[in-house]
C-alpha cells in the first residue's frame, strides 16, 4: 500500500492541473517520512522524476536524476514486481533523453529495450517496446528516413492499439501527423492531429494537448492561416503556464510574436496601413520569451523575432542593425555552419531587405531577399520573403522578376494549401494598388510583353482564388467529414476481427489481414463452440471487392456466421444455410471463404473451401493444396460438398485468400514459372524460418515473391496460420494465442 502522502500526490499528477503541488508533495513525504519501505521510496523518486521530465527540457536533467534514484532503491523489490517497474521506468526515461535532444543515447536505450522485449524475458515490457517503436520512429524522422519512421509507427500503432493504450495511440497520431506535414500532406496531418487531440481531451492529457495544439499551429502557420495559428499557440501557451513549463512558454511567445509579425507584414502589403500596435505586441511577445528562458537556442529565435518586428516598422537602420549584431554575436559560438546559424543568417538578410525597402531604396533591397528566399525555401517565412521580395521588384520597375516572383508564390500556396495568403494577398492588390492592377489588367488585354502578361495571368488567378476561398473552404471540410467517416468506419471494421484466439492446447494459430485501402473486405474468425467447448469453429471470408463497398458485405458474413453456428452440426449444413440467408439480402455479390470445424478430441477437419480461396496443407516438407468448389457463397449457383482432414502432429495449414497470391498469376503470362509451385516455395521457407503460427504468417507476408504478387494485382489479403503442435509442449502452452492484426492508419 502507498502512503496517503504519495496517494495524494499522485492525484495532483495525474490531474496534470497541479504539477507544482505534486512535487511539493513528494518532497514533503521524502522529508518527513522514517523508515519508508524500498517500493514507496522507488515509487516517490520515480513519481518526482515523471512529473520533472513532463514539465519541460530545463527540468528533465533533474528528472533522469530521480528515475535513476528510483532504479536503484527498485534493486529490493520481488522480481516480476521489479521487471515491470523497470519497464516503467525505462519509457519515462526515453521520452526524457529525446526530449533532452540526446537522441543517440535515446536510441539505444529504445534498442536494447527492445531486445528485451523480442528475447521475451522480462514480464510487463510488450507495452514498455511500443512506446521504444514510437521513439526510433522519431529518431528515423529526424534523420530523414521517413520509409523506417512509418513502419515503426505502424508497430507502435498495433502495440497500443491490442494493448487499448489512448496515450500511446495519439503520440503515433501526433508522429503520423508530422510525417504527413513533411511530405506536404497538410489536410491530411490536420486530421490525424484534430483525432489526437480528441484522444487526449478524454483522457484529461493537459501535457499531451500542449504538444498538439503546437504541431496544429507550425501546421496553420505553414498554410498561412494565422488565426488559427495564433488561437493554437494561445492554447498551447495556457497549457503550459498550468503545467509550468517555462521552456513550452518562452517557445509559445515566440511563435505568438511570430504570428503578429507576419499579420502585421500581410496588412501592410502593397501600400497597406502600419500595422504598429501588432509589431509592438509581437515585440512584447519575443522580450517575454528571453524572460522565460536563458536558453541559447530560444534567445536566437526570440532576437531574431525582434530583429524582424523592427524591420517591419518604420525604416529605424541603426535598430535594425544593433539587432542583428546581437544575433550574429549569440550564434558566434554555434558556427556559421550550422542549421541555426544558416537560418538565423537568411532571416538576417530577409531583415535587411525589409528595412532597405521601407527606406525607399527597393533596387538595392532586391539582392538581400532574393538571397534570403532561397536559403528559407521550405521554412514558414518563405511566404513572408516572397511577398517583400515581389513587393521590391514591382517598386524598382523589374516586371519579369516581379512575375516570376508571382509564380513561386502561386506554387507554394497550391503546394501548403495557404488559400488563406493567396486571399489575403489578391484583396491588399484589389484594395490597395489599383495602379497595379490597371497595369495587369492591361498587360492582360495584349497591351504590354509577354512577362507583363504572365503577370497579368497570375493577378486574375489571385482574384480567382480570392473569389473561390470559400467554396474551397467548403469543399475541404466536406472532404474532411468524409474523410473522418471513412476512418471511422476502418476502426469499426477493424474491430470485427477477433482480438484474442480462443487457447487450445495442441493447437497453435494465428491470422493477419492487410486491407487493400484504409477499409478492407477480408474476415477470419476462429472461436470455441459454447455448447461443444472441444468444437473449433474457423471462418475466413473475402468479399467480392475492397474498399467502403467491400465492408458491409464483410459485416452481413460474419453476422450471419455468428447466428448460423449453433444450430449446425456439420459445415456442409452451415455452408448451405449462411448461403440461402446471404442470397436473401437481395446484394448481388458473392463471397470466396473457407469454414471449418475442428474436433480438438481426435484432430479431426471438416471443412468446405469455396471460389478464390487457397488452403495448403504442409506435412513433412511436402506442400499439398486442399479441393476446392469454384463456387461463390451467397450466389444461386452456390454448391457444397464437405470434406475431411485428418490433422497429424506437425501439420501446417495455410489458409490465403486471393488478395495474398492473385498476383503470381497475374504476373506470369508466360507460363515459364508454375505460381503454386511459387506459393508452396514461399510457404516453405515460411515454415524454415518460424517457430510458430504467428512468425509463419508474418514471414508469408514479407516474402519478396508475396509482396510483388500483392502490387500486381492489389486487394484485401489475409493468411491463417494452423499448427499442429505437441499437447505437452510447456513453450506453446506459455505463448499467448494469436490475435487478428491490421495495418493500422494509413500513412
């Protein structure tokens, strides 16, 4: 039992409200307490250390310090309870050394817990491995290695998924959500971080919140939506006053400060009106920031801010200029080098071109931009140097740069999806620079040269976009509704797969399905007879097609199965009456499937395969295909004939619908390979390389010749795995039963 000290304390934890209080508590019962036992003291350090490592990078240093503490006082603890609380233990400290930026040492810790994890030696750290998939896949991300940071997603995405961990599923939505943003996939990413959100708002996860209400903002601020921006930043900042993170605060104000500028710059666009009292308040914003935090890399970001209000503003040279030494000064030890310094040096030229163009001297205000656009193409202020840097040509009378300028911001906006600049920029010409826009206008009527025309193009496809903004606003959220119904539907589907197989001993087995799309087709279910417990019903069905239309008809078999299984005592019987009911819905579809029955007395098989379906039955290294009816269940030409299989000690069945291995027909025209005599040669060597059910099934599917066949000819593909084992083998019996898997969000 813990003391009422550390109960209480862990109310204030988990509240995420009271921080601050928690650790005062901790501290009291640390103080005050005599004699504590070694799990109380292990769990108060690694409580204290927790709560350090959430509150942000300037305290996780402090935090790895009290979850060592707590290693070393759980060194007393009974083994099991010790194993499991080291795995607790080893999670919170690789989220703190990756939060720390160490992530090489975050690496290897996720590594050898995994290691851990695979060598199945310590009770309690299958969950510990996913949250090390989800950090190696932020470590991979980092990296650039996209293709390895969205498998360990996908890894970490079915651990928590079986495991129904909510914390864990919206860190890999938040993951999922930066990869897709990287790849330009803004619509998309805003989804995967709107369900994050809404995970962590049920489960009361005020630190989690914080970090998705900041990737919603960089994501807003990419698209140059900046209300919505600055509202997400403004959340993400009230999080953090309440969680006590000064290091998320002073990144908030920043980004606030960031935010006003670039409304501030936007307003005065094409001889707007100053927009003083928005850079007086991003100014506010960056001091607050450098109050925050003594931190180098905040102070950089927080001067550059400054630097960049004050050559927003009125032309002030000697400011704008005592600014950037400053800058230039803090990042001398960093090196000029680095990815800090290159982009502290490109906003430096973007503050130079800004404030030499506010000075009236736009042709020697060109140069500095142009050089500022091409170090910052990629980065949130790439917009912002295209706008001063258009701005620049159109005043100094360079009309062929000013419209090729034209067209790489008409690229980026359709590339970020930033509808919201190209209004805001088509409504400053409109509004602001009439004379502009007589200029395109008549350029446009054939009254100039060919660039003056290409300019005159652009300008009418800004006022298009501004005149179609809100249909495309519209359209967007009409897409994104279908898009969460259409998620919606891949988590209810997915759910109709079995999430734990019944235990029998002498019977090892496993399936795995891999939808086509985000919604598949294919079902398996395998599941103990209540009346006849030694009775081993087995389903595997495909539905004629894939995708939303395939789902239905996957959730009519499986109902239908369902209600069918207590009144047959034979699968013929079975086959007929799911058939005739099938038949009935009046759906003009059909479904391949295999249904067997399994008597665990004497291993004996009746089974029934129909249509596209293969089964092969492997028995001392020979590969045999099961009879099969070319008959489709559901259809009136439907017909059934019921056979028998004796299962022998040592016996693999492989059941594989059409999704799995139509491609090896499909690929060899020739008649030069045999495509069963391939798939016998993939379930072989599946069978050499595995110990048990679920490492064949895995194996199929990473198979060269199984993943070419699966890109030739794409649809829903499913394996059941059925092994024969020894009733008194201690190894299997200790081996949880194979559960159904699936691919998880599609990335």
């Amino acid at each position: 039992m813990l003391n009422e000290w550390l109960q209480q304390a862990v109310w204030f934890e988990r509240s995420r409200d009271h921080p601050g209080r928690a650790l005062a508590t901790v501290a009291r019962w640390l103080r005050s307490t005599v004699s504590p036992s070694r799990e109380q003291t292990a769990y108060a350090q690694f409580l204290r250390g927790r709560i350090l490592c959430r509150q942000g990078k300037e305290k996780c240093t402090a935090g790895l310090a009290a979850l060592s503490a707590a290693e070393e006082a759980a060194s007393g603890m009974p083994e099991p309870q010790r194993q499991r609380f080291r795995a607790r233990l080893a999670v919170e400290r690789l989220y703190a050394l990756f939060q720390t930026g160490d992530t090489l040492a975050a690496e290897a810790e996720a590594e050898d817990l995994l290691k851990v994890a695979l060598a199945g030696e310590a009770p309690g750290v299958a969950s510990a491995a996913a949250h090390a998939r989800f950090i190696l896949a932020r470590v991979h991300h980092a990296r650039g290695d996209t293709r390895a940071a969205r498998m360990l997603l996908q890894q970490a995405y079915d651990a928590f998924r079986r495991s129904c961990q909510a914390w864990g599923l919206a860190r890999v939505y938040d993951g999922i959500g930066q990869l897709l943003e990287d790849s330009g996939h803004c619509g998309r990413a805003e989804r995967f971080y709107r369900t994050s959100l809404r995970i962590k708002q049920g489960i009361e996860d005020n630190a989690g919140q914080a970090i998705t209400q900041g990737n919603l903002g960089r994501l807003y601020l990419r698209r140059y939506d900046l209300p919505a921006a600055e509202e997400a930043f403004r959340q993400d900042l009230a999080l953090s006053r309440r969680l006590g993170d000064r290091t998320s605060q002073a990144i908030m104000a920043n980004h606030i400060g960031r935010v006003l500028r670039k409304r501030a710059v936007m307003g005065q666009a094409f001889g707007g009106s100053p927009a003083n009292d928005l850079l007086a308040s991003a100014s506010t914003h960056h001091r607050r920031s450098l109050e925050l935090v003594q931190d180098v890399v905040n102070d950089c970001h927080a001067r550059q801010g400054l630097m960049l209000a004050a050559a927003a503003g009125p032309p002030d040279v000697e400011a704008t200029t005592a600014l950037r030494q400053d800058l230039h000064d803090l990042l001398a030890p960093l090196g000029s080098e680095s990815e800090l310094g290159r982009y502290m040096a490109a906003t430096a030229l973007l503050a130079e071109g800004m404030q030499l163009r506010r000075a009236h001297d736009p042709a020697r205000a060109v140069k500095p931009l142009e050089e500022a656009c091409i170090a910052l193409a990629g980065t949130e202020d790439y917009l912002e140097g295209l706008l001063e840097l258009v701005q620049a040509q159109w005043q100094a009378k360079q009309v062929g740069a000013a419209w090729d300028t034209l067209r790489r911001i008409e690229e980026t906006t359709q590339r970020y999806r930033a509808f919201a600049f190209a209004e805001t920029l088509a409504t400053q010409l409109a509004q602001k620079a009439p004379e502009l826009c007589n200029a395109l206008t008549l350029a446009g009527n054939g009254g100039a040269g060919e660039p003056e025309r290409g300019l005159a193009s652009t300008w009418m496809h800004f006022v298009h976009e501004a005149e179609t903004f809100d249909q495309r606003e519209r359209y967007r959220q009409r897409t994104e509704v279908l898009e969460d119904e259409i998620d919606r539907t891949a988590d209810v589907v997915r759910d109709l797969l079995p999430r734990k197989l019944p235990r029998v001993a002498g019977l090892d087995m496993f399936g795995l399905v891999i939808p086509f799309d985000r919604v598949g087709g294919d079902q398996f279910q395998i599941q103990r007879r209540s009346e006849e417990p030694s009775i081993l019903d087995i389903a595997v069905a495909d539905a004629e097609g894939h995708g939303l239309s395939a789902a239905p008809l996957m959730a009519m078999f499986r109902a239908a199965w369902q209600a069918h299984l207590p009144g047959t005592t034979t699968v013929a019987e079975l086959a007929q009456r799911l058939s005739r009911t099938l038949g009935d819905t009046g759906v003009f579809k059909g479904w391949a499937s295999f249904l067997g029955r399994i008597d665990c007395r004497d291993w004996q098989l009746e089974y029934f395969l129909a249509a596209d379906t293969i089964a092969l039955l492997c028995r001392g290294g020979d590969v045999t295909r099961l009879k099969a009816d070319m008959s489709w269940v559901g259809r009136d030409s439907f017909r059934c004939e019921e056979r028998r299989l004796q299962l022998e000690l040592g016996d693999v069945l492989f059941i594989l619908t059409d999704g799995t291995w139509m491609g090896l027909f499909a690929a060899d025209c020739s008649g030069a390979v045999d495509p069963l005599a391939e798939l016998r040669e993939v379930v072989r060597e599946a069978i050499a390389r595995s110990h048990d059910a679920k490492s064949m099934a895995e194996a199929v599917f990473s198979a060269d010749r199984i993943r070419r066949s699966m890109a030739a000819a794409p649809d829903d593909a499913t394996v059941v795995v059925l092994r024969r084992t020894d009733e008194s083998s201690d190894a299997e019996n200790a081996r949880p039963p194979g559960a159904g898997q699936t691919c998880g969000p599609n990335l």
